[in-house]
C-alpha cells in the first residue's frame, strides 16, 4: 500500500512540547536488511520491542509499500493492524513484540532528498534527521527511542561500495552479479542517525590514534576526481578528534569514522553515527578551485559533525523540540575550534556578522520564535538560525561567566549523567548546575521565549568622587503568542579606556564577577541595575558586550567621537570592528556626516594591516544593504538604502585615494607561511582592489585581469573576476568565459560562476532567467539553485522587484520535489512586510495568491507564518 508524501495540512497538525509522552514500546535492536534493485529498494526490518507505558504499538511509516507484516512469527492480516499515510498501529500488542515487516520503497524517484534516495547515477545515500528513516521501514521514528542497528546492504556489484553505521562483520557474494555487507553498530542511537551509502566511489584513508590508544580507521569517500580535494577535510578531522580530546576529555568509540560527499543533499552535512554524509560544498576544499571562506566552512563543519558524536549522537534529545540542545551546544564547540584556525577576533566577528543578518531579523519578524519551540507543525522548518546560532551564543554565556575551568566541569558532569540517554535542555542546565557550583537555571528563559532583547546603557562620570556610573536596562518587544515575556540574564562583558590616552583601565567594582580586572563580567538579570566603579581618575569611554558577550541590541549613547575613539584604542579586535559598525550604521541609517568615520580609518587601518591583515580586511566591512534593510520596520525603500551605501563607499574610496592602490601592490599572500595570514592578505588585496576600481582608476581594470591570470587561488581569482564583471569592465566577458571553460567540469567552482553573475549589482530577470535556462543549471542540486537565488538575494533592490517572482516560482515548483528547500528559499522573503507602500501591498498579494497553489507542510506552514503579520 502506498502511503501519500504530503497529508492535507491542517490545524490538528500541530505538535506542542507540552504533549509529550514517552513511547508505548521501546526498541530493543533492529536487524536492516536493504537490497537494492534498479527500479526498486526491498527493506526487511526486524524489531525487537518491549513495552513501556499502556498504549498501542506505533510504528511511523511514510511511502512505504507494506507487503507483509508478523507479530512474533504470526502473519497479520489487514483487520488486525491500522494503517493510514503516516502510521500503523497495533493494538493490545503484547508486552514483548518481535515485529518484522517487509516494504518496497523507491529511492530511486525520490527527489525529496529524505530517507534513502537516488543521488546521482551510480550513489544511493540516506537522510534520516529529523523524520526521513520513516521513509525507509516502519519504525517508531522519534529520537527518543534508541536501539542497536545490525544492517546488512545488498546492491549489484556495479555499487562497489556499501556503507552502513558501525564496524563492517561481514561481507560476501549475493549471486548473480550482486554482493553484500553486514554493519553493527555497537551503540544504541534514535533513526535519525542512521545511515547506508550504496555506490561507486573513491576513498581515502587515513588513522588516529585516540587518547585511549583506540586506532582509528578513517575513511572519506568521494568521486575519483574528488579526492584529491579531501586532505583538508582529513586533516581537520585529525584536528577535531585531538581537539576534543583536550578541551573536552572526549575521545572517539569506533573503530572507524567515515565520510561521504554528495552534492544532491539538502543539508550542510549529517552526523551519522560513524559514517557522516556531508555535501560536497562542507567537504572538498582547495585554493585552486574553491575560496578561503570555504575552506575555513570545510573545517568548521567537519568538527562540527564530529563534535555531534557527543553532544547530539551518544547524548542526544528526547524530543524535536529540544534540537538546540544538540545544535546550539555543538555550534559553540565548533565556534571555539575554528577561533584556533585563525584570529579569535575575526572568527567572532563571523559569527556575529552572520548572527545578525540572518537570525536577528528572524527574531524580529514573523518567523520568530524561542530557542527551544513549543510548537511546530512540520519541524524541519525549524532548523533555523535561531536554534543554531542563538542556541550557540546561549551556551556562550554561560561558558563566560563560568570562566573555562568550571565550564569544563560541568560539561563533565553532563557527559558523566547522561551519556547514552535522550534528554532536554533542563537536563544540560542542570547538569553544568551541578558540575560548576554556579546556578544557571536562570538561563532557561533564554530558551524559553523568543525575541532579541534591547540593551540600553548610560554612562555618568564624577570627577570629584572619581566614580564612574553605568546604569543598565533591559526590555523585549511584546509578542502576541508569548504574552509573559521575562527578564534574561545579559553577561556583560567591559572595559574602560583613560579617554586621554587610550590606556585600557583597571575596574574596582564589587558588582563584577571577578574584581580588580581589566576585563570584566557583569551578570545583569533584571529589568535595570547600576554599577559603580570606583578609582576613575578621568573621563573614561567604555567598551561594553566585548566579545559580543550576550544577543542583545545594546543602544548606548556614544558621541561618534567616541566611536571613533574606540576604532583606534580598543584592545578587543571584535569590539573594534563593532564601534566601525555601529557608526557606519549611524551614517547610513540616521544621515551622520561621515567625517568622523573616514579620519578613523585613516588613523587606525595602516597599523591594524601590519599586525593582523586579516582583522584590516573586516575593519573595511560596511553593512550590506540586506543587514541595513533588516534595521527598517517600517517603510523600507532597498533603493534609498543602495544609494546611500554606494555613496558611502564611494567617499571611502575616494578620501583613501593613492593609499589603496599602494597598500594593493604592496602585499604579497606568497610570503606568508600560516593559512590565516595569507587569507587575510588576500581578503584585503580583494576590498583594496575594488576601492582603486571605484576610484575610476584608468589601471584598475588591468590589474584585476592580471591578478586574475596569475593566480591560481581561487579567493584572488574570484575577486579579480568580480571586479571586472561587476563593474561591466572591457575583460568581463573573456574572463566570465575562461573561468567556465577552466571549471566547467568542477561543480562548487561552477557554483561561484553562476552566484557571482546572479549578484551582479544590475543583474535583471532576463540576466537571471539566462542563468537559470543554462545547461548546467539543475533543480535536483540544492547547491546549483542555493547559487543562484543567493546570489540575487545579495541586492535587495532586484531581490522585491523582479525577485518576488523567482522565489515564488522556485517555492511553487519545489513545493512537491523537495519542500524542505523550497521552505527555506521562500524565507527570503519573510520582511515584506516592512516595505514602503505600494510595493509592501503588491508582495503580500503575491504571497496570498500562493497559499492555495502549495500543499506540503513546509511550504504552507512558512508561507502562514510570514502571512501572520
């Protein structure tokens, strides 16, 4: 019987947290026997189960076409189960079950991307978070419920490779032309971790040797032409394991870790037990044929997915509602390993930057919500930026104020409770409670509401008594599903400066968590405080969330003086970049004469280039007009906001003058040995380079096409290709032709062909519709089409004029093929409502036209949401 992909959605769709109940029936182990046909997949399950509350015996399925089901041996027949699109149930099942059933799926037309599917020609890979192995077997598929997987795989011999989780047993012919392997994974885990790959692909190996003297075979596949592109990611893999071992006391439990690359997967990568499945843009990294950036992302997600082997895989959640638990805690992880990678100051920097462009505006808008959700209808909407990064800065605050020795004490305590368990946020805050000595359970209201709070702060200085007053307040926008919003704790981290000579001070406050420091921490959990510092012997500026020490809007009263003073003199690289911001928007924002700002870059950018290239280059960073458009409630005009950044960067470039091209001919990356340093001079060479072309400089053209034909980084390639194109240079055309003829064949290199046209400043829907009718143009790759709608999201300008339509035409047809990312692309989409009139009035009737037109979950539920407003 088939079971339909995509109920009809409906009010009674909808989960709540408050629900919960534990599982009727727990599962024991399961036996997988999977064989694959070419027009068909044959699935044999066999689960041993055992009763643990009063309740039918459920099983979730999706797709599946049952062919014969048994109870303990005995066949059922259709009258003694129920069966209907998303479940079958049993009921009076006795206390101990052993359920077998037998299905035929079809991964070989599954273009939804989830459970097992059809990735290319000659690979079968699996999805399975949150719900995709319901698309396998039946199963009760909920992260609740582990068991102990013995998968055996079969598939013609044209599919050398056959993967599951675990260590291999077994291996063997299956007759005419076929064969076969048996995996056991040891360790219990949900189905969403599990995993089988069924290809032809290459590999490369390598080993660790843990803490514990386990060796460590580690595998990572790809297409032949691939593998050389996997050291970077082998290597980083070695870093992680080592990496967690030092600061977390985490060694790893398997006798091997592998990886596989696709690029049809909806998703960065998968933590599997054992064997991660990643997309290919998060594993194959080369300064030939991919960026700096993305090299630095390979890294990152790599330790990410190896992080998950503890904190998401061997403790993992009760419930969806609890996926910040896994995710915001591992982000964190992830987040320190790469401030090894590189300047801590530029890694904080790019977290913050992409916190605030991406889960700031969704706080504030319809697609708000807290950390840890009360409700969804379908959950794999909520693999937001919330979750993610504000589940990550969540757990940065607590590991501030705990200081790294009582952090590390209490993540001990939690791994020690509850490792092989499924758990909730409560279980985290209360385990690092106890293993700190410090009571954080205050921090639940973080997790609990949604909102980015305001921050408002406001400094008197007494030159008689030589104190210095900061007095703190804090509130929430009011929110109408969430009525009883709170008062959070805000560590605030700070320093004062001697405003006369810019020497950084020493803070005698009893209020901080630690006295007699430069650096302090202030806990504020309450509508509004004041600290006192006392031994101020003159003006002082202040420097407050060094770090970014909590997410939170802070609104202080700084001159632009000020700003420009704390451009100059901070000591905190994140902080420094953060004054440069908050001016900048100043300027563009609220009409500031730019003055202030320009004389500041003059004065501190020279020195910061000597010391850290890399820092230099984020100093450059204006707001983009989409962060910009994000900071507008009401009656936003994108091209108002365009053109006052254009002019913005445009006096830059200009009051720069010969400093640009001097300090471009001046760097060499070639002479750097460290990875960092060389990507920060190449970042800056890329920015200075596009300042000499906006200068009008006659030579600025000839110097991007040289550095083009002479490099072969692609960082340095990219941005001397962006110049030409974007600014319709002579070269532009030859040069767009060269870089397809030389990576034609190299599909995350063809990623940044089509991104960077489809950002072009005067990219039109004719130039996006061109690119979207080109032959290499595939709507079964989520990255190809991730390319190009990103690309045309980086002008919001073209994004509400002729956007609306490419949006609303990609979520219309990816309603059916692949929901989850049709979802997700119409999200761009989600501030309509802060436009000026009458394009505001025109975007929503767009939107409301759409809603009878699409029926999965995904779709409907964001669309709903953005129309709530």
């Amino acid at each position: 019987m088939n079971i339909a992909a995509h109920p009809v959605v409906e009010a009674d769709q909808t989960v709540y947290l408050k629900d919960y109940q534990k599982p009727s029936f727990l599962v024991d182990s399961i036996q997988l026997d999977i064989q694959v046909f070419d027009d068909k997949t044959h699935v044999y399950a066999k689960l041993d189960m055992q009763r643990q509350t009063a309740g039918d015996l459920v099983l979730l399925g999706r797709d599946l076409e049952l062919q014969s089901i048994k109870v303990n041996g005995q066949v059922l027949a259709e009258n003694e189960y129920q069966l209907d699109t998303e479940q079958l149930s049993i009921a009076n099942a006795p206390e101990h079950a052993v359920i077998e059933t037998h299905v035929i799926i079809h991964p070989e037309s599954n273009t939804q991307l989830e459970g097992l599917y059809l990735a290319g020609g000659d690979l079968f890979v699996t999805q399975n978070e949150p719900e995709g192995f319901r698309k396998i077997t039946f199963y009760p598929d909920r992260p609740d419920v582990l068991s102990v997987f013995t998968t055996r795989v079969e598939a013609d011999k044209k599919f050398p490779v056959l993967l599951a989780n675990g260590n291999l047993i077994e291996a063997g012919e299956a007759g005419e032309g076929r064969h076969y392997t048996v995996w056991q994974d040891p360790t219990k885990k949900p189905a969403y971790l599990f995993a089988c790959v069924i290809g032809d692909l290459a590999v490369l190996k390598d080993s660790y040797v843990t803490s514990e003297g386990r060796n460590v075979a580690l595998e990572i596949y790809a297409e032949e032409k691939d593998i050389a592109k996997c050291h970077i990611a082998m290597e980083a893999l070695k870093h992680s394991m080592r990496w967690d071992e030092e600061h977390y006391g985490r060694p790893y439990d398997l006798d091997n870790y592998m990886i596989v690359a696709t690029s049809a997967f909806n998703m960065g990568a998968m933590e599997n037990k054992g064997l991660n499945i990643f997309n290919t843009s998060c594993v194959l990294a080369d300064e030939e044929f991919t960026t700096d950036a993305a090299i630095m992302r390979v890294q990152s997600v790599i330790a990410h997915e190896y992080f998950h082997n503890w904190t998401g895989n061997r403790i993992t959640c009760r419930d969806w509602f609890q996926l910040c638990l896994k995710e915001g805690l591992t982000v964190f992880r992830d987040q320190s390993f790469s401030e090894d990678l590189q300047s801590a100051a530029v890694q904080r920097i790019d977290d913050v930057a992409v916190l605030k462009a991406h889960q700031f505006p969704e706080d504030s808008g319809p697609l708000s919500h807290p950390p840890r959700p009360d409700h969804f209808v379908e959950i794999n909407n909520f693999y937001t930026a919330t979750v993610y990064e504000k589940g990550a800065e969540i757990n940065r605050m607590m590991a501030t104020l705990l200081g790294k020795e009582k952090f590390r004490a209490g993540t001990d305590e939690y791994f020690k409770r509850h490792d092989g368990q499924a758990v909730t946020v409560e279980d985290w805050v209360a385990a690092l409670t106890a293993g700190s000595g410090v009571d954080l359970s205050s921090f639940l209201i973080w997790y609990n509401q949604p909102g980015t709070p305001k921050l408002e702060a406001k400094g008197e200085y007494d030159a008689a008594t030589q104190t210095y007053r900061l007095s703190l307040k804090q509130s929430l926008k009011a929110h109408p599903k969430y009525p009883n919003l709170k008062a959070v704790p805000i560590p605030v981290a700070l320093a004062l400066f001697n405003q006369a000579s810019g020497e950084q001070l020493v803070l005698n406050s009893e209020a901080l968590f630690e006295n007699a420091v430069t650096d302090g921490v202030y806990l504020f959990d309450q509508d509004e405080a004041v600290i006192e510092f006392t031994g101020v012997k003159a003006q002082p500026v202040v420097s407050l969330l060094r770090s970014f020490s909590a997410p939170v809007n802070l609104v202080f009263n700084y001159t632009d003086e000020e700003l420009a003073f704390l451009m100059q003199y901070e000591t905190n690289g994140f902080n420094q970049w953060q004054a440069t911001q908050t001016l900048l928007e100043r300027i563009l924002l609220n009409d500031h004469a730019a003055d202030i700002y320009i004389q500041a870059m003059k004065n501190t950018v020279p020195d910061v280039i000597a010391k850290d290239p890399l820092l230099a280059s984020r100093l450059f960073d204006v707001p983009t007009e989409g962060y910009l458009g994000s900071r507008i409630d009401t009656g936003y005009n994108p091209e108002l906001v365009k053109e006052k950044r254009n002019a913005l960067l445009d006096t830059l470039a200009r009051e720069l003058g010969a400093f640009c091209k001097e300090t471009y001919l001046a760097l060499d990356p070639n002479m750097q040995k460290e990875f960092s340093q060389a990507m920060g001079i190449r970042a800056l060479k890329n920015i200075l380079l596009g300042m000499v072309a906006r200068q009008g400089d006659a030579e600025a053209f000839e110097l991007a096409n040289t550095q083009y034909q002479n490099t072969g980084n692609m960082s340095e390639r990219l941005g001397a290709l962006r110049v030409l194109v974007w600014n319709d240079a002579p070269q532009a055309k030859v040069a767009l032709e060269d870089f397809y003829n030389r990576f034609k064949d190299e599909a995350l290199s063809l990623d940044q062909w089509f991104m960077l046209q489809a950002a072009h400043p005067k990219a039109t829907a004719e130039s996006i519709k061109a690119l979207t009718e080109h032959a290499d143009y595939d709507l079964k790759v989520p990255n190809r089409i991730r390319a190009v709608s990103g690309g045309l999201n980086a002008n919001p300008v073209n994004t509400w004029s002729f956007g609306v339509q490419h949006f609303i035409g990609l979520a219309k047809y990816l309603d059916e093929k692949n929901p989850i990312v049709g979802s997700r692309l119409l999200q761009a989409l989600s501030r309509w409502y802060t436009l000026a009139e009458p394009q505001r009035s025109e975007v929503k009737a767009e939107l409301e036209a759409l809603k009878p037109q699409v029926k999965s979950k995904n779709v409907s539920e964001t669309l709903n949401s953005m129309l709530s407003v």
